[in-house]
C-alpha cells in the first residue's frame, strides 16, 4: 500500500464527530481525523512492517497517520535520533503513549532514554519517559529487577510535577513496575509511601493512587500465585 493511497484511505475514514469526543478526553484535535485505533491496527497488519512509509507518515502531521506509523514502524530500525525527533512532535497524550508503548519500549535505545527525557522540561517528551518505564514493565520480559530500580529516584523526583499529564504517567510508571512481580511490589510500596510524605499535592495523588492499587487483593493473589510458579 502506498502513501498517498494510504492518506487517501485515512480520509475517507474521517470521523469528525469521533474527533470532537476524544476533544474532551484530552486528545488534541488539531489535524485529527477521528479514526479508532481499532480501525488504524487493521489498517496496520495489511501494510506489515515498512520503516521508510513509517517516516512519511509521521512528517504528515495527522494525527491519525502518526498513529499508523507507529505501529508499523519496525523497532530494530528506530534511531536515537528518531525517538528524539518524534518525542519533539508529541502534542497529545494519546500520540506519546502510543509511540512509547507500542513501539519505542521494544527497542534497545528505551532504557537510555527514559533518563534522558525525564530531565525534559516539555510536557509530552517528560511524560514520554514516564510512559516508556510503564510500556518496559509490560513488555520486557527478560529485564531483571536492578534495571527497574535505576528508575526509582527518577519516579520519586518527578512526582512533585504538577502537570497532568506528567503526574499521571509518573502514577503509570510506578504502578506498572509494582505489579511486575512481589518482590517489585513490595520495593513500589515502599517508595510510594515514601513519596507520600512529600510536601507536594501531586506526590499525594501519585503515591496514595498507587498504594491502593498495588496493595489490593486483586494485584497481591496474581502476584502471589505468579511467585509460586516460579
């Protein structure tokens, strides 16, 4: 499938109605076209891997196109220069969430840049970074626990961070790597209690959201009897 057949098809499928709704959940509704992701990841198996169309689309600035490109952009060939570039572009919390956990946590340059873009002051790449350790706890299997306790004063410094969309990616973060096995979750329920005496109202939110989900029944039994079989 070629580019300008794609564009074309992405246009038909315009949904401006859809558009005006995901306005209200915060998704940036400039050059957006409205269309699901259920309807863009079909779209997306068609067309398989193709890193070159994956950079076409993503310099078309719609939204929607950017999303495509995601998810068909093969992670082998993504460079720290691209991560850096497409991190530059995010301007909603859906494009940066989507990049970071569908495609840049799958390859080997996530871990670097999760330092990297945590001291960002922009909103979305800040964010990215946060997103990204939440996509690495899902996604990288062979990670062992160390590599997930670099990220611990990251998560704790950057939960004074009032912003929405940073606090509830720090919030993501740090639940994620709690529900990746016991030993985890007992090391994030330590720090979250540790960050709620923080003089900070988003540090609170952060920290009591995460305790109440980390320490629930439903999180302790999955981890119990994961730890069992292992």
């Amino acid at each position: 499938m070629h580019y300008e057949e794609i564009i074309s098809k992405l246009k038909s499928l315009s949904d401006p109605e859809a558009v005006k709704g995901m306005a209200r959940y915060g998704i940036n509704p400039k050059n957006n076209l409205g269309i699901s992701i259920y309807k863009l990841r079909p779209i997306a198996k068609e067309i398989g891997k193709d890193h070159d169309l994956a950079l076409k689309l993503w310099d078309s600035g719609i939204h929607d196109a950017r999303l495509l490109a995601c998810f068909i952009e093969d992670p082998a060939k993504v460079t720290g220069e691209q991560m850096d570039s497409w991190a530059n572009d995010f301007d909603s919390w859906d494009i940066c969430d989507q990049t970071c956990t569908s495609l840049f946590d799958l390859t080997p340059l996530a871990w670097r840049k999760v330092v990297e873009w945590a001291e960002r002051d922009e909103e979305f790449v800040k964010r990215g970074a946060f997103s990204l350790i939440a996509g690495l706890a899902v996604h990288d299997k062979k990670a062992s626990d160390k590599k997930f306790e670099q990220f611990f004063p990251l998560i704790k410094k950057h939960s004074i961070d009032e912003r929405n969309y940073v606090k509830k990616a720090v919030n993501w973060a740090l639940r994620n790597i709690g529900k990746r096995n016991l030993a985890l979750n007992k090391q994030m329920i330590k720090l979250s209690e540790e960050i709620l005496k923080i003089d900070s109202k988003s540090a609170r939110w952060i920290a009591s959201d995460a305790i109440r989900e980390l320490k629930s029944e439903k999180i302790q039994i999955r981890l119990n009897n994961k730890n069992k079989k292992v």
